[in-house]
C-alpha cells in the first residue's frame, strides 16, 4: 500500500454556523486531510502544535492508521488557532481570527522514510513551507497541493511557485477567481492550467466540483455533484477532507489516468459529504470505508443518463 505524505495545520478551531458552536475543537487541514486519507490507507503527516495540543487528539490521530513521527511538539508553544464563522454562506468561511503560534517559525524536517513518498498533499499552510516540505521529497509520482484566501492575499508569488512544482491544484471558486483574477470559473480553471499544474479542481461548496485538465479537448472537464445533505451542521474542513479522500484513492490505486482521477473526485467529494454533518472531527471519526462506498455508489447513480 502507498503511503500518503501530507503536510498542513494541525489547529484547534473556535467556529460559529447557523448550527451551533464550538470552541478550540480539534481542526487544521492537515489533521483533516489526514483523517480522511486514512480511510483508504496509511499517511505519514507533517506538521507542528504547541504543548497546549490536547493528548487525546494525538492518541486519535495514531490510533487512525497516520504515521505522527513528522508531527513536531513544540514546549512552550501553542498551537496554531482558527476563528471563523459561517453564518452568511455555508459555502465560504468568515475569518475572524489566525493564530499561527508554532507554525510561524516552523522548520520541516522530514522523517527519512517520509522523504521517499510517491504521493504528496501539500495541504493548506503557509505556501513557504509546502515549499519546504516538497523540496526534501525526492521523486514524487504525483502532488497535490491546496490553499485559501488568506495566503493568496499575502503571499501570491508564493503561492503560484507552489502551483509550477505540483501536478494539481485544488481551491474553491472564490480563490480561483481570486487568484487568477476573474469572475468565470471556467476561465480561471484554464487559466491556472497554464501556471504549472497538470489539473485543477474547483470546489463550489454544495453545487460540487469541476475537474479541469489540459489533457485533451473532449474531457477537459469533469463535473461532479456532491452528495446530497439536508443539514450542513459544520462546513469546516470539508475542503481538506474532500483533498484527503481524492489523494486517499490516488495513493491506494497508483493509477494517474483521467479516469481514475474523476473516479478519485467522486470520492472526494463523498468523503467530505461525511465532514460537514458534525463540529470538528466528529461526523469524519465515525465514517467506514463501507459508508464511503454506498456513497459512492449514490453520486454514480445521481449522473447516469
Ligand atoms: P477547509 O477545508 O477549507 O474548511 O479548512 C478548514 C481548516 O483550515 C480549519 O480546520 C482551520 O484550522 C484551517 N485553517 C484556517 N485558516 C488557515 C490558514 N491560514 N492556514 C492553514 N490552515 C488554516
């Protein structure tokens, strides 16, 4: 089985949506992303938190099959925090607070056995430091990589370096635009499939996804619906998870064909399905890979014709 290196915050999030709160729950992208990739096979994770990082998330997180020698405890430090709401939009997070605490002066060092890894998710963090992460990997087969507003706003150059070293970028339709500059997402898909990645994806909340690839022009684009959900309890994390699944599946499968990358977005998207029905890690922490498959199972039905 392949493993999957993946690289990101590890944070505790306070969030508000129209279903509830919750304070300094476990989050961060990498735990996320992780958490997810772990339903179809092992990942190696990457990250940092301060001594205030719960030990009972680190007993979680071991106990799911994710290799935690990368993870760094910094003593005396805290652990990256985020504030956010999602009272207007399900579809997009307010930010109302960043901590970095110990990711501000991170230095990734890999593991030596992490340094072989073939499949690479470079999760949402600082773009320098999925920089740092992806220089000491030695022959990657295939990387994905992720951001969000914040780093496109402070640290485009950084950003758009990221996007000539990886073979997909994965962003939601307001950084897409936002980052290329336009107002259709079609145009900034193309668009971005000349800064450097082989595919992009845009993620459009609950109207699904659209794989873009420079492949040819009779499937150019992929679009796939997400799975159907009532009640939206928490959206947080539901882009790291959607990453986590679509990688998940790369690594286990070791096909790169763009059949197997769209079959790899439907099970994204079903993974993330899972995310949004609870706060934090809850809905995610119960999921099987036999509920993953009905899903699965569900969304192919839902785009026969
Ligand atoms: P998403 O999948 O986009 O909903 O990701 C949500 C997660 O991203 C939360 O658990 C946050 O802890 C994390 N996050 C928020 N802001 C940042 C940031 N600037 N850098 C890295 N991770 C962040």
């Amino acid at each position: 089985m392949n493993e999957l290196l993946i690289v990101g915050s590890v944070a505790l999030d306070s969030i508000e949506t129209p279903e509830g709160v919750v304070e300094n729950a476990l989050g961060g992208a990498a735990t996320y992303g992780a958490t997810a990739a772990s339903l179809y096979g092992p990942v190696n994770l990457v990250g940092v938190v301060g001594e205030d990082f719960p030990a009972e998330h680190v007993e979680f997180l071991s106990g799911r099959n994710i290799d935690l020698a990368g993870l760094q405890t910094i003593i005396g430090g805290k652990t990256f925090r985020w504030k956010g709401d999602y009272l207007e939009d399900l579809n997009a997070a307010v930010t109302h607070e960043t901590q970095l605490g110990v990711f501000e002066h991170f230095e990734p060092n890999l593991p030596d056995r992490y340094r072989d890894a073939d499949y690479v998710f470079l999760a949402n963090i600082n773009p320098s430091l999925q920089l740092a992460v992806l220089e000491q990997v030695r022959a990657p087969k295939f990387v994905l990589c992720d951001t969000m507003n914040l780093w496109i706003n402070i640290a485009r150059e950084d950003v758009l370096k990221v996007f000539e070293k990886v073979d997909i970028a994965v962003l939601n339709d307001g950084e897409a635009k936002m980052l290329m500059e336009e107002h259709s997402i079609i145009r900034a898909g193309r668009k971005m499939l000349k800064t450097g990645p082989k595919y992009i994806i845009i993620k459009k909340g609950e109207h699904g996804a659209l794989l873009f690839s420079g492949d040819g022009a009779d499937n150019e684009i992929f679009s796939c619906p997400t799975f159907p959900i009532e009640t939206v309890v928490d959206p947080t994390g539901a882009g790291d998870s959607f990453a986590g699944g679509f990688m998940g599946h790369i690594a286990r499968t070791g096909d790169l064909s763009l059949e197997n990358l769209r079959r790899a977005v439907v099970y994204g998207t079903v993974t993330a399905s899972n995310t949004v029905q609870d706060f934090s890690l809850g809905a995610l922490k119960k999921v099987t890979p036999e509920l993953i498959e009905e899903r699965y199972q569900v969304v192919k039905g839902m785009v026969k014709f």
